[in-house]
C-alpha cells in the first residue's frame, strides 16, 4: 500500500516600487527607506504570486510525489524533506512509495500519467544504471526532467562487531578472493553496484566476480548488513550516519574527493589507495507531455522550495550536498548522465 503524509510553493519578483515623498529632513536616509519598503514588498507580494502560478497549474489539485522505492532509502528521504519544505508553498502533498528494481517499476507507472503536472516523481543516478542495467522499456528521456536537488556521496560501512577494522582489512580480503566478500547495497545497477564495481576494477580484480546483494531499499540493505548476511555495506552517507553515531555500524570510507563534513574522521577511497571518486544525485521529474507553462511553473515551485528554510536545514540534517540545477540545464545533465553510466557499466562488465 502507498504511504501518504504531507508538503508546498515559492517565491517570486519584486512587487514595483511606488514612487512616494520623503520629507527633507529625511534625505540621509532615503535609501535606507527605499531599501526596507522594497524589502517588504517582496516579502508581501512574493508567496501570493507563487501561490497563484502554482496553483493555476494544479487548478485545485493535490501535488503528489512518488518515491520509487522502499521506505527508508535516498528517494523516501528526499521525497519527505520535500513534503514538509513545500508546505508553505503548496499546501498538502500526497508522498507514496513504488518500489522495485532500482526504480524502474515506478518509472514505468508513473510515465502513464501523460499531461498531468500534479504528478511528481524523485530520481537519480540510481535509476540511471538501472535502466540500463534491466534493460527496462522505459528512462529518463519519458520524462520531463525538472530540477536536481542534491548530491550525496557513499560510505563503506562493515557491522560493528565485524572482523574487518579499516578499508584495507575490506582490500585485503577482496584480494585474497573477491567473490567472498559480498557487498550489500541498493538495486542492481545502482550507483552501490557501480562503486563496488570500480573498487574491484581499481584493485585488479575482475567486477563481474563481486558479490553483490542489491536490495529496493535502504532499510533493507541495512538489516542485511546488520544481520551479518554480508561482508560489509554501501549506503549514501545520509542513510547510515544515525548508526555510524550510535556505533551500529563501522565506517571504512567515502567515495568523496575530500572528507565529508558530517564524517570527519572516515577516508576517502584514495586516501586509502583506491583511486575511485563517485556521487550520487537526486532530482525531480514530470510525466512526458505537460505544456511549456506547466513545466516552467513546476520548475519555479521546486527552486524556491530549495530556498526554504525548511529545505536548507534538511540539507544541513542530512548531509546533502545542495546542488540545484533547473530548465535546459538540467536536462543537458540528465542526458549527459545517461551516456556516462553507460560507459561505466560496459567498462565494469555490468551491462
């Protein structure tokens, strides 16, 4: 069953400034006069036009947002900082989960709804390398990318009580036999099965003889770990941080280029002689087919939603990197993206 709960909308120009009389006693601070009244027209005028532009688009309608996953993951996270961060701009949001197959199921539901742009899904570099990696019938390019949100890099991360102390103990031992070790992560073709990818292919081993346990879910790729079912685990760093601080789980290192703010003492890959960089991204699409006004609407809504206070400090809570991307751009990124995880997986043997 879908789990539903609640969201929002923006921000828009300044309201004209009317011309008015200053007395002269007054002329020092007349700019500072002009300064806070245009300030506060802003403030005024800017969420009612939003409002209005927004809600012209919905026309009445709830704005509903699918996470193609398990509750738990990236997307469920991102799909429900949304809800609340767009609450003041919208009103209710519906959030409900498809999971299965790193999103592609989702994907091939929700490019059904042709036209309508009260319809929302959150994607990313995962569905990427899905698509590709089950040959699914449907993309990205069904689509009409909106906005990208955020990035977020991956941990290593072994059970506390695990044998294995630091990434090298993990090297070393997928050394001595790669297809012992199993990695425990998201679904097949994620950007957890291409990283695990590249670190075979970085320390000489053959990709296509790692074990991989992919999962639909964060949640669940935890309790794998957790349970002790697998070696060790990949996560986006925001998903395993509350067990990394309650000490549940033991971090080894991040795919970033340098250490992670919210992770200052975990290396990075290279630090560690691994010579692997990866990042993952999450964003916003629209179904196939809405109008040039609709999409520019949406758009708009989800950049000043980015701009909220609610918004930054889920960027803050989570760890997320804010990497807000929209129009033309946006989708140059996406179609570039496509391309790249193409040549990743043909080079790691996973395509």
């Amino acid at each position: 069953m879908p789990r539903t709960n609640s969201p929002t909308e923006p921000s828009a120009p300044p309201a004209k400034r009317r011309s008015s009389w200053v007395p002269e006693r007054w002329t020092g601070w007349t700019p500072l006069v002009v300064a806070v009244v245009a300030t506060l027209a802003v403030v005024v005028t800017a969420p009612s036009e939003e409002r209005s532009s927004t809600q012209q688009v919905l026309d009445g309608r709830q704005l509903r947002i699918m996470a193609p996953a398990a509750p738990g993951g990236g997307w469920d996270q991102t799909s429900r900082e949304m809800q609340g961060a767009l609450r003041e701009l919208v009103g209710r949001t519906e959030v409900y989960n498809v999971e299965g197959a790193g999103g592609t199921i989702g994907l091939s539901q929700f490019v059904r709804h042709t036209g309508q742009p009260t319809e929302l899904m959150t994607t990313g570099l995962i569905m990427i390398g899905a698509v590709q990696r089950n040959r699914a019938p449907n993309s990205l390019a069904d689509t009409t990318p909106l906005v990208r949100l955020t990035t977020d890099y991956q941990v290593i991360t072994v059970a506390a009580n695990s044998p294995i102390r630091d990434i090298a103990g993990l090297i070393a031992a997928m050394r001595a036999n790669l297809s012992a070790v199993s990695i425990s992560g998201g679904s097949a073709g994620g950007v957890e099965q291409i990283l695990t990818g590249l670190m075979a292919q970085s320390i000489g081993g053959d990709p296509s003889k790692v074990t991989y346990v992919a999962h639909s879910g964060g949640g669940e790729a935890l309790t794998t770990l957790l349970s002790g079912r697998s070696t060790a685990g990949i996560s986006g760093a925001s998903e395993v941080r509350p067990q990394i601080t309650a000490g549940t789980l033991r971090a080894l290192a991040v795919s970033s280029p340098n250490r992670l703010p919210a992770l200052p003492d975990v290396p990075t890959l290279r630090e560690s002689g691994v010579d692997v960089e990866l990042q993952n991204w999450r964003g916003v699409v629209a179904p196939p087919d809405i109008s040039p006004e609709q999409e520019a609407a949406l758009e708009q809504l989800l950049v000043a939603m980015t701009k909220t206070p609610q918004w930054q400090d889920a960027l803050a809570r989570r760890g997320w990197g804010d990497a807000t991307l929209a129009g033309p751009e946006f989708e140059q990124f996406v179609d570039s993206e496509q391309r790249r995880v193409t040549q990743v997986l043909e080079s790691i043997g996973l395509r």
